[in-house]
C-alpha cells in the first residue's frame, strides 16, 4: 500500500503527482539493507537499484534522454506512478495481475516500450498523449510486427502499453490517454500467425564434452594443486604493492634506485617487466619496493633513463620469493611465481571455484551470486557417522536451514554432503509479487568434496562473511559493480581462464589438455547446469572429469531422495534433467532405427523389445521438448531405450530385468553399473566394432604398463573382444528378428 500522505483521503490508490525533489523510489518500497543510490524524479538518468537486492545483478538505469521533450513530463509521471503505488484489488482481479506495480525487471521493459512508443508518436507528431487517437494504436502495433516477432512477445508488447492506461487511472494528474483497441475489442488480430514454436522448456546448449572435460581438470587443479601457490604469491604481491606505496622519497631510496638502475644499464641486464590490465610495462612497483624508492622517485627515474624502451627491448622477470610447492602431472608447475602473473593467477583461481560450483551442484548462476564466505561450515559426524555438508547463503541465521514455515529442520537437510541456499527464480511474495533478493531453499542441492574445496578457497580469497564472488575483493581492476561479480563478468573471466589454460597447456607439454573452442559459441555461467543435465542424462560414464560423480548422481536423482530436488513450488533441476533424458532417449531410438534400416545387425536379449520400442518412440528433429512431451515419454516407462557408450550397448531399460540395481520406481539404468548378461542389454555392429577398438587401445597401453597392470588390461581386452565375438555370432537383422 503506498505511503497516506502521497495520496488525496477519498481514494488510497491515487498517488499525487512527483514533485522534482521527490525521490525516484519512495522508502516504503525499499527494503532493509538496500544502499544503493536513489535518484530524484528531476535527474535524466534513474536508477532502479533501491529495487535491486539480489547479488551480482547488474543495476538497471532509465534514461530519459531518449525520451521526446514533449512526452517526457507525462512519462516520468507514469513511471514514477508505476515504481511506487499499488494497483486496486479489483484491477488485480480482473486482470490476474499483481498487486504493487513493480520490480526493476518490469519497470524496465515497461518504460522502454513506452519510450519506443513515445518516439513513433512523436515522429508523427503527437506531443500529449491525451492527443492519441484510434488512427495511431493500430500503425503502431504494425510497425511492433513488422519486426518480426513471435506472437507471444508481440503479446507483451500490448500488455506493456495496455499497462499506461491502468496507471493513467491510478495518478491525480491524469494524461487522459485512451485505452488501446485490443484491451475492448480482443487481442488476437493485433497478434502475428501462430507459428510452430518451441515450447518454454530451456534453449540454453549445453557444453561439448570435449570442452567442459579439459575445462574442468584444471579448473580442479588451480582449486586443489595449486591454490596455496597463488594465494601465497597475491599475498606477497600485495604486500610489495603496499610497501611500494608507502615509501617515503628518502636520499637512501634515491641512491638505491640509481645505483639499481644504472648497473642494470651498464650490464644490459633485463629491466623487470609486468603486465597490467593488458599492457606489459615496467613493473615500477616492483622496483620500489626492490630499491626503498618511492613512486614519484621510480617516475623521475624513468624519464631520465627512458626505462619505457628498456623495458620494451629487454623486458624481463620479477621473481617473488614465496616457494612453489604444487605440482602437474607430478612435476613442480613453475620455479618462481612472477610479480606480474600474480594478479591474473588470483583472478583465474577465483573463476576456476567458481566454475566448480556452477556446474558441479546444479545451481543456476544468481544462487552461486548469492553464496557467501561462512556458508559450508566444517561438519559434524551424524549418528551414521557420516559428515555433512550444509551451505547456507545466509550465514548470520542459523536456522536458515530450517523449513520456513514450520520452523523445524528440513528432512533433506539431513542428508549427507547438501547444500542450501538462495534461489530467486519465481520467488513472490504474498502478493505475487517477485522479491529481488529471494528467498532460502528448502530443498538443498548435492554437495561433493571439489566443491567444498572450491568454497574453501573462496572463503580465502574474501573477508568473514562476505559473498563469495565479491566485486569489491574479486574485480582487483575497480570495475566494481555493488554486490557479486556480475554474470557478463563471469564469462569474460570464463574466457580468460580458457585462453591461459591452452597457453599453460602448451607451455607445460600436456597439448592433449587444451580446452577447444565450443561449437555453440561463449562459455557463459548460464550453460553450466544445462550441461551438467546432459551429462548426466547422456554420458555418465566417463567422458568428461569426475564421471563417477555424474553415475552417482543419477542414483540420487532417480531415486528421488530430495523429493523434488529444486525450490519450493518447482522442480528445479529435475525439469532440466528430464528434458535432456527425454532427448537422450530419442535419440537413441532414432539411432537404432537409421542403424536397422541401413541394414546394421541388432543382438541381445532386447533387441526384438528395443526395434519395437525405437519404432514406436517420437522423433525430435532438433527442438526441444515441451513439458508435455516430457510428460508424455516418462509415462512410457519399460519402453524407452538408453545409449551407454562405456557398456558398447543400449539398455531397453526395464525395472525387473535390470542387473545394475536401480532403486524402485526409477526411470532410468545406472549406466555406471551396467552388468554383463543383464536381459534389457541391446548391441548393434556398431557397438561391436567399438568394442573391438577398445580392446587394441587397452592391448596397446598394456605394452608400456609394469606386469600386473599389463596383465589386468589383458583381461579386459580379451573381455571386449568376447562381447564383438558374441554379437557377431549371434546378431541377425531387423527383419529377421521381427520375422
């Protein structure tokens, strides 16, 4: 409800008109905490950050410079009507809209359509929106479909003009603005033809294996081998920085640096260089704090010697003295760690725990945003003995891990190794309205020891409660924004790790360890928990690090035992983990269709069971799923087929047949435990030559293997190649399987 004394006593919904001086965002829609700067109604650019409380999100600015003179009034008028009051209950019945007006999303895209629209008035030269006829609204909505959009945005196009008329009604200054045609008439002739789109389910492509394998090897690595080297080395990096800045300009640094300066000169000696924001120069603060000169003295210094060019033509190292004790591929990873490496090091190992995280537990990006430095205390033994891990992303309550409503702890926050947190995804309040900085999850998400060790040295990296990913301790450049690293941050620091893991690749000799380009485009933190669905559903057995955890955590999604896994009133990662097993699923059925049809033999228990299931099992060319469809295939249990690729089979999943102990009621093998004779196993050529060319590579590798290693590699060829030799003698085409 807005504030009394901004609206006239006979009507509680009508707010006056904002006066210059009045604030952009009135206190009442404030929330405790919320720091960020306030705007007056007279300034040409507003901020929406007093409405802006999650973490890392960036700070929404309107400015009105692209607004018509003539208009502008009128607009700032309704955008500040719309920031600040609150619709009538019987408008947010009619309407099935919510109650207070806005959130910096919606006030967002609200006003840049009403600004596009303000423009084309002006163009046609409207000057007052009283003076809006019928004869506009529809050119207009023309030129909106011109664009060419779907139908679904053309829709929220209208509904955020619509939305001038409803707020015209709610300010005691009224434009008199006429309410749009489609809002009496209907909507539909306004709308461009229904096309055949995809549904709403997520677009997002997730991450070649081939990429997020390498990628996350060494991401493991900086977090677990080398961390105590590089934050040892920024320690001492900031340390010298200190000093260097602190020096007073003393007859005795003068000397020092000269007589430094001039043997460098008279030796040829190289002049120690360091890279800064992308550029290499002189590393003057190493110099300072080498010689006891300050940094005006280092100035002077290099004018007189022209240093710039020395640095240019002979640039070389600044050694610090912190030891290098971790190691790759069990030799020492450098001698010295450089002054002028330590500051990209820092940074690469903040983006590699953040990377772990992401993609390791499944959170979207804004609730790894939120996580901060207290979050995962060290556990204590459960009377089973096992430690637990809870992560909270508010670490000054201690019952944030207690179900909110009831106050008592939550069943799934006594499972062992789980995270809870804050999400933000459709998270409304009371009245239905989404609350910036969310709201504590109830359910937790899986928690494994490489994300722990990521946090642990985040937690390093940042003060006692603090965020993990904060701007202020993380962006060492000062291009800050208030709260967590934003997500455009992450990639561009996503894009950085890559590039210096190939050059440490190639520079460490392990060329089979560089990160390839991906064939969708950016690494961004949105594809992360997309890609950890795709492999869970599709390659658990080992194509990327870790792949034993993937195969765990199909047990534990299949069996449930989070009983929803995702936030309260969503399925969370379930709704992502289904589409990409229902995708699996298809594709394997059409893989075994194209195979019969080119004539490939099947063999197997299954196979008779697996070409009628493949026949009878949708085809998706390229789109992805509605839920609908989802839903439509999880019904099909005992009929939809699995590629395994690590088994060189296809598993006709079937409950009752299966040998890999999959808990009652799941929908899906465990492919990590797939068992020899299991009755739902189904074989292919193609799945038998790819087994005899395992069987060469083990008997290759077991020539350069100690005796006992050889022997056991031995065995397993031998395995393979009995499992071809089956298939050929016994496999027959579809025809004659289905007579």
């Amino acid at each position: 409800m807005t504030s009394p004394d901004l609206v006239p006593a006979d009507d509680p919904y009508i707010l006056r008109a904002p006066l210059p001086d009045d604030l952009v965002v009135l206190p009442h829609r404030i929330s405790a905490g919320n720091t960020h700067a306030n705007n007056r109604v007279r300034d040409d650019i507003w901020s929406l950050g007093p409405l802006i409380d999650r973490p890392g999100q960036v700070l929404t600015r309107i400015h009105w410079k692209n607004c018509p003179a003539p208009l502008r009034k009128e607009l700032t008028t309704l955008a500040w009507t719309m920031l600040n009051g609150e619709r009538r209950p019987t408008m947010v019945q009619q309407a099935g809209k919510r109650g207070t007006l806005s959130t910096y999303s919606n006030a967002s895209a609200r006003i840049w359509m009403w600004m596009t629209w303000a423009r084309w008035l002006h163009r046609q030269g409207v000057h007052t929106l009283a003076d809006v006829t019928g004869v506009h609204w529809r050119p207009f909505t023309d030129t909106l479909r011109s664009r060419g959009v779907s139908r679904r945005t053309m829709e929220n196009y209208l509904s955020l003009l619509s939305e001038l008329w409803e707020f015209d009604q709610l300010t005691a200054l009224p434009t008199g603005i006429l309410r749009p045609p489609w809002d009496i008439e209907g909507v539909d002739d306004y709308l461009p033809e229904e096309k055949q789109e995809g549904g709403r389910e997520n677009t997002t492509e997730p991450l070649a294996p081939s990429v997020v394998g390498p990628l996350l090897v060494w991401a493991i690595r900086l977090v677990e081998d080398l961390a105590d080297d590089i934050l040892a080395a920024w320690d001492e990096r900031t340390r010298i920085a200190s000093r260097a800045h602190s020096n007073p300009a003393t007859p005795e640094g003068h000397a020092a640096l000269h007589t430094y300066v001039q043997k460098l000169l008279a030796d040829a000696a190289p002049l120690p260089t360091a890279t800064t924001r992308g550029q290499t120069g002189a590393a003057r603060l190493y110099i300072a704090d080498l010689t006891g000169a300050s940094l005006k003295q280092v100035h002077w210094a290099f004018i007189r010697y022209d240093l710039v060019s020395v640095a240019a033509q002979r640039p070389g190292p600044c050694p610090l003295t912190t030891p290098v004790t971790g190691l790759i591929e069990g030799r020492p990873w450098r001698t010295r760690i450089d002054f002028g490496e330590a500051e990209d090091l820092w940074r690469h190992l903040g983006t590699a725990a953040a990377v772990i995280i992401m993609y390791l537990t499944g959170m979207r990006p804004q609730e790894v945003q939120a996580l901060r430095s207290g979050c995962c205390p060290d556990p204590s033994p459960g009377s089973d003995g096992a430690n637990r891990h809870l992560i909270n992303s508010e670490v000054s309550n201690p019952t944030d891990a207690e179900n909110p409503d009831t106050g008592e702890a939550d069943v799934d926050a006594e499972e062992p190794h789980l995270i809870t947190g804050r999400h933000y995804k459709s998270v409304r309040g009371d009245d239905g309205n989404h609350i910036s900085k969310g709201e504590i999850r109830t359910v937790p998400w899986v928690a494994i020891t490489p994300v722990v060790n990521a946090i642990r040295v985040l937690e390093r990296m940042v003060p006692p409660g603090e965020l993990l990913l904060s701007s202020t301790h993380h962006d060492t450049r000062r291009r800050t924004n208030p709260g967590s690293l934003t997500l455009s941050a992450l990639a561009e620091r996503i894009k950085d790790l890559v590039a210096w893991i190939n050059q440490e690749a190639a520079g460490q000799g392990l060329p089979g360890q560089t990160v390839p380009a991906d064939p969708h485009g950016p690494i961004s933190p949105s594809r992360w928990r997309r890609t950890l669905a795709w492999h869970v559903a599709r390659r658990p057995g080992g194509l990327v690090a870790l792949a034993i955890q993937y195969g765990h955590m199909r047990a534990f999604l299949d069996a449930r035992t989070s009983a929803g896994y995702g936030a309260r009133g969503r399925r969370g990662m379930h709704s992502v983990l289904d589409v990409e097993t229902v995708l699996a699923t298809a594709d394997t059925a059409a893989n075994l269709r194209d195979a019969a049809a080119a004539g490939e033999r099947i063999s197997g228990p299954a196979a008779g069971r697996a070409l009628i299931d493949a026949a009878d099992t949708p085809r998706f060319e390229g789109a992805l799923l509605t839920a609908r469809a989802t839903r439509q295939l999880n019904q099909m249990r005992g009929h939809l087929l699995y590629d395994n690729p690590d088994s060189f089979l296809i598993c006709a999943f079937k409950e009752d047949n299966a040998l890999c102990g999959p808990d009652a009621g799941a929908i899906a093998p465990l492919p990590f435990a797939c068992q020899t004779g299991c009755g739902n196993a189904v074989r292919t050529d193609a799945h038998a030559q790819a087994a005899r060319a395992h069987a060469d590579r083990l008997e290759q590798r077991a020539a350069y293997v100690p005796g006992p290693m050889a022997k056991a590699l031995h065995a397993a060829a031998a395995k393979w190649r009995g499992v071809a030799d089956t298939h050929d003698a016994t496999a027959r085409t579809a025809q004659e399987i289905l007579g």
